[in-house]
C-alpha cells in the first residue's frame, strides 16, 4: 500500500497527546492549607466536592463544592503549576453556601477543597481527577 | 418474621435452582439430541413483574460464533470474582459440567469443537422468539435494551444505523440507553431518537455547555406493570468522550454522575416507584460499585464489558444481571414485589442456540429486508481461516493478531496498535472469511488506519495509560474494554503496580532490541479518537491482508508477559 508524505503527518492514535504521569502535589499546597486555616486541624465532613472521576477535557474539567453555613471555601489543584483555583467567600447573607466553575488540570491529580465551617473549624474534601489518553471502548 | 434480606438469600438459592435447571445438567450426547427450545424457555412464571434484558448486541442480526474469553482479570476488590473467572474455573464455580451447553455458551475452551457440536449462537429472529415466548407468559413484560444496538456490522454502517432501529422496532423493546450509538454523531442520534417508539434513557447524558441534563434523554421512565408502579432509570456509558472521539458528538457530556443517580432514585422513589430498575452501560464492576453507593436500586441490568452471568449478582439489596453481548443471551428476570418492595426475584440468563430456538419467521423477514441491498457484498468470500478468530482476551485475541499483522504488513510499520474493543463475532478454522466477517470485527465510524511516528518514550505513555484504564484497582476510574492490542512489539506488565510502573521491558520484535525511549518508531494503528485523522480504512487494509494470504493462519501471541494478576 502506498503511503504519501501527507499520511505520515497524520498523526493518530495518541501521538499528538502530552500527558504524562500522574502528577504529585505541588509543595506549595500544604503551606497554602497552612495559610487558609491558620494551622488549625481539619475534620473531612462538612464540605463536598463533585467533580468527574475521568475529565472528557482537562483544559475544562467541571467542579462544585457546598458546604452548608461555611464562610469561605479555597479548591486547590494540587498538580498544577499553581495549585490555588479559587476562594468563595459567602456572606451572612448568602442563601446557599455552593459553587460551580470550570478548571484547568495539567494532569491527573487530586483537587481538593478546604471549608471554613460556620463554627470556625475546617474541613476537607479531595477527589482524583484522571485526566488521560482514553481511545478503547467495549 | 423474615426479613427482606432474607427473602432475597432465600429466592437466590431458588434462582440457583432455576439456574441449574438451565445449566449444567444435561451429558454431552444428550445434549445434543434433546437439547430443546421448551427447555432453553423453560421457567416457571414468577411474582407479579418481568424483566427482559438484552444488551451490546453490536448490530449482529444474524446467528454467529462467539467465544467468551480465557482472560479477563479482576483488580483490587474484583479480583478473582466474577465476571472474573474464566474456563474451567468458571464451569467449576457454577456446576456447569465439561462439554455440556453450558460450557459452549459461558465459557472459553474446546471452542472450536464445541461450536461444530452446538453451532451458531443469537440472531435477532431467534432473540424474538424467546422474547414472545416470555411475553405469552407474561404479556406486560417489560423489554430493556443496554444500548451498543446501532453500531458493529457492514450493514449498520452503511445504513447508519437504520438497519438496527427497524428490526429493533420489530422486537418493541420499552426502553434503552447507550454507548456506541453516538459515534454515529449527534445529528444522526438525534435524528434516530426523536423518531423512536420507545424511551432513550440517561440519567448521566448531560448537555456539554451548561452541565445540565441533556432535554432529548430523560433519566428515566415510569412503568406500569403488573400493577407495579415501575421507575426504570437510565445510565449511558460514563466515558464516552475519552474512550470515544468526543468530536462526534461535542453537545454532551457524560461521567458516572452517582450522585444525580442518587437524586433520581430518591425522586422516583418519592414519585410513588415500587420498583427501581437500572438500565445500565457502566459496565459490572463500576455497576458493582454504584450499587454500594446509590442506596435505593432494586435491580441492575449491566451492560458494556460483555459479561454473561448464570446467576445475578447481589450488592446489598441490589441484584445485578449480565446478559452478555452480540445477540447470544437474553436475560429474563421475573420479580415480586409488594408493597413497594421487592420480596424475591427468579432469573434466567437464555443463551439462544440458534439450531435449536425456532426464527421468528417475521424478525427473519424483516432483517432479511435490511440486509438485501447488500447481500452480495456481504457474501463475498476474502479468504480461508484455518485457525479459530475471536477477539476476547485481556491482552490479545487471534482476531487482532491478524488485524495487527495487516496493520504491520499493508502499512509498511514497525509496530501496530489495535484497540481493545471487546465486539466482535468469532470464525472457527475451517470456515471462509467473507467481507461481512472483516466489518464485524471493525466497522466503525472512526476506521481510518493511520501510520505515524511515535518516540519509544510516548509508546510507554500510551501503554501505561490504557493499561491504568483496565486495571485501576477503583473501578470508577475503569473504562471497560481490554488492553491495546500490539503487534511487532513486546512487553512485560504488572497488574499490580500503579500507573507509570506497569510496563516493562518493552522490544521491538523485528530486532530484538529494547524500545529506546528516545528514537522514533513507525507506528500503524486505527480507531483514534482524535478528529483529522487519515488513512485507509481498517476494514480495507484487512481486506488486502487476507486476500494475500488466501487461507490465514494465526499463531498464539506470547509477546505479552503478564504478572501481578
């Protein structure tokens, strides 16, 4: 079979990809935790955070966090280059202490969620989120 | 009082029972002589709701062979339990004797002589005749279909699909959900939906742009049956976008989305259901797992990784069933429940021995009808087999060892890559190959083979990523499937290990040599997800292949060392 220049270049399967491993969490993660609580321990109820287990796209993955009476919630991608994505402070005033947004991911890698409770303590949620090549299916 | 843990201990010994009336008990020659449609049907009719499940029938509207595979291992928790086990452990754990029916139909080895002993297995007439056969006991069954319906043969390609939704409407199912649907795009899936007689189900089809549930798939569908008040809920394939080109179908998004599952369980429960059904594409183990997590399901009709089950099995209160795939079994599950519980279940998994369930002389006429445009270039005979072809395995199946070595040969590469797809009827040696055989193993709307160049250290990457797709211990990470399949390249894997460490010792088969990580290597392949791709299509470059050949023969492939499992 004949093969042209043109089909050479036509890169498939996972040759155009640049994933690589999972990526560990960037050492500034714990010293910006450190900073959020002020050093102060933290439980794991109180905050959930919904995010997909595979991104169909790592360049948009979709998240939420809620934690009922919390005062402020910091979501951190803990493999990206600059792990901090986003702190929502919710006012006295604030129906509902949730919030949706889109994030970037440089890899597979935990994004975690810090609360700060309505009684001042703190609380934590991570999920893996795999970002990956895919290409089989049953 | 018993409680209604017990009452599911108790019907599940009952369904054994019914199971092994079905399975197992007949000898070899007895078999074959009185092997019987009334037995295959036999069931004695049971509470007050029945269930009908077929699932990933890939557009085989014709009896076929279909091997199951002697490698499908299990990971973290599923390791060792089914669908885990496999040949004659498998026949062991379910009493299924040696050489019997039983053995043919759900598990590997002796294929080759079984199948000329027992013959072809499914068609879609015969799946209608049991299917009238369940509702003349039960005229309000209920009929769910998992979805992979429209895509997997010469005559669905060619038709997009038409061909499956006509002789589908011929069976009236009541709902389905999907996969490999929307890699027909989403204007033809639209299309197709908008006119369908029956629901189109997906709690987890979401819009891509504002993450909201998708308006043309409704999460899920009451039913009234038997005077049960029935909530069937829908859940397409988690990882359609990734394991699939996205581009085909950019408006929606998917994922597993168990907690939505939860909020429609906790909904329909509210709206008054008395009975949850679950018509799923996870695959089991993620099936497994959302069980543990999603309080409130009844029964789970699991599809997606092509496991057939002679008994469901149970998470908690939830019952899980596997129908297997390509048109070979049917699933019936009859049920009682009262008072808006389920109080017991007995269930059948059918396998549709073609030679002896009698067509449905009206299905027969309306596949013929979608076939005849095409018949000739069906027909049309590429060459010889003279060793067994099938395709489910872990690591390889004979099928894509041939595929690799057209990919190899007709495309001039130093290594092949062909997907892990666990579709795909078998031949047994002896038989001709004819066109329509090549499409059943490749159609696609994505087939384009393409040859490119890829260093030693991208190739690692690509391995290590399909590999952690299979054997992630989570199964929520899982994507179904089986790994890529290689040719002229070797490798070492270790289930156990996580992702980056799996593979080793990778070679290049041609030389000998250890892949260098960081040369460039000739690589040809088919099925890539990413949109402009270019070359031949897959079915054409095998075509080629065994027109050259004339009579192929296909040795064992043992490039693959496997540890850990």
């Amino acid at each position: 079979m004949d093969f042209t220049r043109r089909e050479a270049l036509a890169i498939g399967g996972a040759a155009a990809l640049s994933f690589v491993l999972p990526l560990r969490a960037n050492a500034a993660v714990d010293d910006l935790i450190a900073e959020f609580t002020g050093g102060a321990d933290i439980g794991d109820s109180g905050v959930e955070l919904t995010a997909p287990e595979i991104a169909e796209n790592g360049n948009t993955v979709p998240i939420e966090v809620s934690a009922p009476g919390a005062s402020a919630i910091m979501v951190l991608a803990a493999g990206n280059p600059t792990p901090p994505v986003a702190t929502f402070n919710f006012g006295p005033l604030a129906a509902s202490q949730t919030a949706s947004t889109r994030i970037r991911l440089a890899g597979t890698q935990d994004v975690i969620a810090i609360a700060k409770l309505e009684d001042g303590s703190f609380a934590r949620s991570a999920k893996t989120v795999k970002v990956t090549i895919g290409g089989c299916g049953g | 009082m018993i409680s209604r843990r017990d009452f599911l201990q108790v019907s599940m010994a009952a369904s054994a029972l019914v199971g092994a009336s079905g399975f197992g008990n007949w000898s070899r020659l007895a078999a074959q002589q009185a092997l019987t449609q009334e037995q295959l049907l036999q069931f004695d009719t049971f509470g007050n709701v029945s269930l009908i499940h077929v699932t990933d029938i890939h557009a085989q509207l014709k009896p076929i062979y279909f091997r199951e595979p002697s490698m499908n291992i299990g990971v973290g928790a599923n390791k060792g339990v089914v669908p885990h086990v496999t040949g004659a452990e498998f026949r062991r754990l379910y009493g299924i004797d040696d050489g019997s029916p039983s053995h043919y139909a759900l598990s590997s080895g002796d294929f080759s002589a079984l199948a000329r002993e027992y013959g072809r297995v499914g068609g879609l007439d015969r799946v209608a005749t049991v299917v009238n056969a369940i509702r003349a006991d039960r005229p309000d069954a209920l009929l769910l279909d998992g979805g992979d319906t429209w895509h997997g043969s010469y005559t669905c390609y060619h038709t997009e699909g038409q061909d499956m939704v006509n002789a589908m409407n011929g069976l009236k199912p009541d709902a389905m959900t999907f996969h490999w649907e929307f890699t027909l795009g989403s204007d033809r899936v639209a299309e197709i939906v908008k006119g369908l007689r029956f629901a189109a189900l997906g709690q987890n089809i979401f819009d891509a742009e504002w993450d909201e549930p998708a308006e043309l798939f409704p999460p899920y569908k009451f039913f009234e049956r038997g005077g049960v008040k029935i909530a069937v809920i829908g859940q397409a394939f988690p990882y359609m976008p990734i394991a699939n080109p996205g581009w085909m179908f950019p408006e929606y998004s998917f994922g597993i989305r168990d907690e939505n599952m939860q909020a429609m369980v906790d909904e329909v429960r509210a709206q008054g259901a008395e009975l949850v059904v679950c018509l799923s594409h996870n695959g089991f183990d993620v099936d497994k797992k959302m069980a543990g997590v999603v309080k409130g399901i009844d029964v789970i009709l699991s599809g997606h990784t092509h496991d057939a089950l002679p008994e469901p099995v149970l998470v908690g209160d939830t019952i899980i069933v596997a129908s297997g795939s390509n048109g070979k079994f049917v699933s019936r599950v009859d049920l009682n429940v009262q008072n808006g519980r389920m109080m017991g279940f007995r269930h059948k998994l059918i396998p549709i021995f073609s030679d002896v369930i009698e067509p449905d002389a009206e299905m027969t006429a309306l596949i013929d009808e979608q076939r005849a445009p095409y018949e000739a270039e069906l027909k049309e005979v590429i060459g010889q087999t003279d060793s067994l072809l099938y395709r489910r395995g872990n690591f390889d199946g004979s099928w894509d060892n041939l595929i690799c070595d057209a990919l190899l040969s007709e495309r001039e590469a130093e290594i092949a890559l062909s997907p892990g797809v666990r579709w795909g009827p078998s031949l047994i040696p002896g038989q001709d190959i004819t066109r329509e055989d090549i499409w059943n193993v490749t159609s696609m709307t994505y087939g384009e083979a393409y040859r490119s160049e890829m260093s030693g250290e991208m190739l690692k990457i690509v391995l290590e990523d399909v590999a952690d797709n299979i054997f992630n211990p989570d199964p929520y990470y899982q994507q179904g499937g089986d790994m890529v399949r290689t040719g002229g390249l070797g490798y070492r894997i270790d289930i156990s290990k996580p992702q980056g460490e799996r593979i080793s010792d990778m070679t290049l088969l041609k030389t000998g040599e250890p892949i260098d990580p960081g040369r460039n290597y000739v690589i040809a392949g088919w099925a890539s997800v990413n949109e402009g791709t270019e070359g031949p299509k897959i079915w054409d470059v095998v075509e080629a292949h065994i027109a050259k050949l004339g009579t192929v023969t296909v040795s064992d492939n043992d490039s693959v060392t496997v540890v850990g499992a």
